[in-house]
C-alpha cells in the first residue's frame, strides 16, 4: 500500500498535506481508495463552509458503498476540486493528487500521525 | 441482452386492447394538442405476451428459489394474502368515497393499526409512508415536530451507529439533521461510551436497528434508550429487523419512541420489484397529536377519519398509503395469530442458527453467535489466500439457482456476505443452500478461476457496475436522436 511520505494521515485514512501554517489539502488514502474500490460519485463542501474537526464534509460513493470522508481539520474551506465531480476515478488512479478540499484559517486538528506512523497504524489494523 | 420493446416496434403492427368508448368523441383545442404522436411500440398481442414472459422468465423471486438476502426478510408471501387484496370491495373502492361507504376498509386500518401496535408496543400506526426509508423521514419529521413544538429547535443531531442501514443518515440528512455516527464496539453492538460520549443537548434522537446489522440483539438496549432520553432525545427503532423478535420483545418496551415497519418485509407482502412496498411508523402518545392525517378512529355508529391535529407534520403521501399492501399484511396477521406471529420468529431465528452452525467451521464468522434472524461471514482470509472475494462466492450462487445473500454489508465487516434465511424455508431447502456453500468454498480453494468466471448460467453475468454508476443509460433513445 503506497503511502506518500510527506503528508499527514488520520485513522479514518484521509491525508493531510499543508501547504502553509494554517492552509492545507484533505484527500483519501491510497488504502481508503482501494478499500472502497472503484470511486463512482463524489459529493464536495462549499467553498466558505466552515468545518471542524470529526465533521463530514464530503462523501464518496463506490460501487460498493457510500462512505463520509471527516475533517482532520477546523478552518473554512478555500477551494473545492471540482475536477472529481465529472472524474472521480482519479481518486483511485491518483489518490495522493486527488485532493477534495482545501481548508484555510486552521484553527484546530486532529491528532494525525505521520507517513512511517501511518504505515505501522496500517500493518497493525491489517493484523 | 434481449430486445427492449421500443426495438420490437414495426410501423404498422399492432394489437386493439382499448373498447370502443361509449362517449361523444371530444375535439381539444390545438393549443392543447401535441405535435407528433407519442411514439408507443406498435406490436402484436402475440409478440407483446412472449415479450413480457421472456422478461418474467429471466427475472428471480422467492417463489423460483431460496433467496437468502440479509436484512431484506425475503419470505415466503402468501397467496391468500393476494385473495384477500383482490376482494372486490377493496379494489372497487374510490378515496373520495364517504366514510360510511367504506367502512370496511377503515376497519381493515383501525384493525391493522391495533395489531401493530400491540406487537410493537406503540400507541399510535400510521399507514401513509409507501415504504421503509419513507417511514424512516416520517419517524423522523415526527421527532423533529416534537422538539419544535417544545422550543427546543436547537437539538440537530440524529446518533447513528456504523453499523445502521444506510437510509437511516440518509433520512436523517433529508429531514435536516446533521448526522453523528458512532462505531460498534468489539462484539458489533452499540459502544456505550462513544454513546454517551456523543449524547448531549443537541441530540434530537438516536436510529437504531436492533437485533442490529450483525444479527445480534444489543444486550444493552434499556441503557441506550436511557442514554438519550436522559440526555433529551427521543429513540427511533429501524423496524428492519423486527422478524426476528415481532411477537416476542417489543420496540416499546426496549424504551423506543417512534418505529417503523416494513410491512413488505416483516409482514409478508410483495417486496422488492413486487412491490409497492409499506413503511408504517408507529409511535407513542408523546408523538401521537405530530401524526399524519388520515388516522382512522371507531365511534359508537362505526368508523371514521380523524381531523388531523393542528400539530401534525401533515400528509406525507396521497390518502391513506397502499392500501392493499395493508390488507395483505392484516391478512397475514390474522392467518397466523398471536401464537403464529413469535412462532414465526422463532422459526427464522432458529433457521439462522441452523445455517450458521453448519457453515462456522468453513467460513469465518466474525460475531459468533447465537445469532438472531441472520448471521454475517467474512471472506476476508479466503480472498487473501486465494483471491476469491465475497462476490464471487456470491456470483457461484447464481449458477446453482440460488440468490445470493447481501453482500459487502455491514460495513464494519470485510468481504461480507449477510445471509437471512427466515422461517419460511424447510430444512431441505437450507441443506441444499448449505451445500451449495461448501461446494463453492472448495472450489475456491482448488479452482479458483472458475468463481472468477461464474455465472455461466445467467442472462446477464457481471455488469460492469461501475460504467453503469458512471454513465448510466436512462433511458431508450430513438434512431432519430
């Protein structure tokens, strides 16, 4: 399972990339992708929305389920990729570049773990 | 794929099903009229039936074969239960009709009504919702009434847990609710301290299907109803699973507020695409004056409708629901009476356990039982050794006549199969179904590539399900388009 070494991960398997201080994108892990399959609808917060920390501010559909993706993040959402409304395979094709949101003004998080603590979380859940 | 009928169409041909009318042809004016002629298929009667049967033929229902589909209670339906609903005095009647001109109908309602309330122990049915998920967003409407009317707006948080059916978010969410899910504990039943972790003064209520998802009775269902009443919600019984306890425990006395009923499920009416389908809710005399109209209600000079309270949320569907789904599942109840009902639960549950006792030492069973009316199996460690998943097991199935069990839910299960055999099956039949899984599991192990290739023996195969998600076709499109 392909984990991108310089990003963050949280235990529901999204990833975290901050591209500042306080502004960062949220995607899906490559083992979030492959657990749900083939992705085949993806459902986007609004920019401006205010999140926080533990909501559900998108869901993803497969052709086995529909499943929330939650907020590592509290802050308001910057942009949305809107690319994934008309290609949600890219998702699968390219997790790690297929980001959902971005969230500017972080004022909270989750406890996120790093590349090599998300890898042992896998291999531990995986047992 | 076999013609649609649109394609069988020959300018032309054609088959007179109308009579002559009896009445003065009228001319509309052309303002009103259409440019083109609908294009209807034009076809024989002979070509017409051998189109329909050929579809009839290809199509699979419990009366072709067993149909072990988790959480769905594919039971056996009856056929007097059909008698009963053609009686001309249920079919030949009009909605606009006086009350006293249909004073049995309305009896079969009040009655109806009575009987569900005794099995779920509510105070109060109504038969409007058309099905499950509709119930589920009356439920709720009801809930949601209930806190309006006590200045409690504030309260916007339906609890649900992982393991939930997934119309249950999805009802929460159209009935303007945010949704709180909170996972399973280790043995698949409510985690109580994520509950009351989640509890507060913004829970409007908790969705709760018990037994749950997993086919387990939650053990500490009275603590959960307590949990949120005491943090000031209200408790909703997803009546999915109520086969397996109708008769036996009951929703109201497990301290649920509100429930719905599959009757197309539970109460053994046509289901699926046999439909149409009814999700009757129940509720307590808190939720009573919120109710839809059309509640039927027994005077001294027979029955009547009742004037809706100036609180209720309102009609939720057109007159009374289906009706005759109604008098099916009233039919049904008076066929088995108050000895058949939990016998019937019983059976269903005893038919689970039957299956699953004899599969455990095959497929793993990640919540060992006893199990209630359906067990769970992982397929997880036989992908893993030999890359055959939980579909393909269930493809397998198709080729030896049987409908395969849910698959791939609950969720919190790997490569799961949900199988529900309910009471109406014989013990031959789920031998036979029983074998037919241990021969699939073999098969796995020594052919693995033939399950990859399985059905061989059904019209249509493995769609590819996720162009159809993708870019589904909706609709026939004429040559011309």
């Amino acid at each position: 399972m392909n984990v991108q070494k310089d990003y963050f991960y949280t235990k529901s398997h999204e990833w975290v990339q901050f591209l500042s201080e306080s502004t960062a994108r949220v995607g899906l892990s490559d083992y979030a992708q492959s657990e749900m399959s083939d992705i085949v609808f993806v459902n986007l917060p609004q920019e401006g929305d205010l999140v926080s920390v533990g909501d559900s501010f998108a869901d993803v559909e497969s052709v086995k389920a529909v499943s929330d993706v939650y907020s590592p993040l509290a802050g308001e959402v910057s942009a949305v990729n809107e690319e994934l409304l008309d290609s949600p395979q890219k998702i699968n094709e390219d997790p790690y570049g297929a980001w959902l949101a971005e969230i500017k003004d972080i004022s909270g998080k989750e406890e996120l773990m790093d590349a090599a603590e998300y890898e042992k979380f896998l291999a531990e859940s995986a047992e | 794929m076999s013609k649609l009928i649109f394609e069988r169409s020959v300018e032309g041909r054609g088959c007179s099903l109308l009579p002559e009318s009896p009445f003065e042809r009228t001319e509309l004016p052309a303002r009103l009229c259409r440019g083109k002629a609908p294009r209807l298929p034009q076809i024989t009667e002979n070509d017409l039936c051998r189109h329909y049967t050929s579809l009839a033929q290809r199509s699979f229902g419990v009366n072709c074969g067993f149909y072990p589909l988790g959480s769905c209670t594919m039971k056996y339906n009856p056929k007097v239960n059909e008698v009963a609903a053609s009686l001309e005095g249920f079919t030949e009647v009009h909605p606009y009709q006086p009350a006293y001109a249909v004073q049995g109908c309305l009896e079969v309602l009040d009655t109806a009504e009575r009987y569900l309330c005794k099995i779920t122990g509510m105070d109060a049915v109504t038969f409007q919702p058309a099905a499950g998920a509709h119930g589920e967003y009356t439920g709720l409407l009801l809930i949601k009434a209930y806190h309006h009317h006590r200045g409690e707006d504030h309260r916007n948080k339906i609890i649900v847990p992982d393991s939930a059916h997934g119309t249950n978010p999805a009802s929460a969410t159209m009935a303007g609710y945010a949704v709180v899910s909170i996972p399973s504990a280790p043995d698949g039943c409510v985690d109580l301290d994520a509950l009351r972790a989640a509890a507060g003064p913004d829970t409007a209520g908790i969705m709760l299907t018990n037994p749950n998802t997993v086919g387990l009775f939650d053990r500490n269902i009275l603590e959960i109803t307590k949990i949120v009443h005491d943090a000031g919600g209200l408790c909703y019984y997803d009546g999915a699973n109520l086969n397996a306890v109708m008769g036996i425990a009951r929703p109201g006395d497990m301290g649920f507020d509100v429930v719905h009923l599959n009757l197309h499920k539970t109460f053994s009416t046509p289901h699926g695409g046999g439909g149409p389908g009814s999700g009757a809710v129940g509720c307590k005399e808190l939720l009573t004056p919120f109710l839809p109209a059309g509640q039927v209600e027994k005077t001294g000079e027979g029955y009547r409708f009742a004037a809706p309270g100036e609180c209720s949320i309102g009609r939720v569907k057109s007159f009374y629901g289906n009706f005759l789904v109604v008098v099916r599942a009233l039919c049904y109840l008076l066929m088995l009476g108050c000895e058949g009902i939990p016998a019937a639960a019983q059976g269903a549950v005893l038919n689970a356990n039957y299956m699953m006792k004899k599969l455990s030492s095959t497929y793993d069973i990640p919540y060992p039982g006893p199990c209630m009316h359906e067990f769970v199996m992982s397929l997880q460690s036989l992908k893993d050794d030999c890359s055959v998943s939980a579909m393909d097991i269930a493809k397998g199935l198709l080729d030896r006549g049987i409908h395969p069990p849910t698959m791939y839910f609950p969720l919190i299960v790997h490569e799961a199969l949900m199988v529900e055999p309910t009471e109406t099956e014989s013990r031959e039949t789920l031998n036979e179904a029983i074998d037919a899984f241990l021969a699939l599991y073999e098969e796995a192990k020594e052919n693995p590539q033939k399950l990859h290739e399985a059905p061989i023996t059904t019209p249509v195969g493995r769609p590819d399900e996720v162009k159809a998600a993708r870019s589904p076709v909706l609709r026939h499109r004429f040559g011309e388009e």
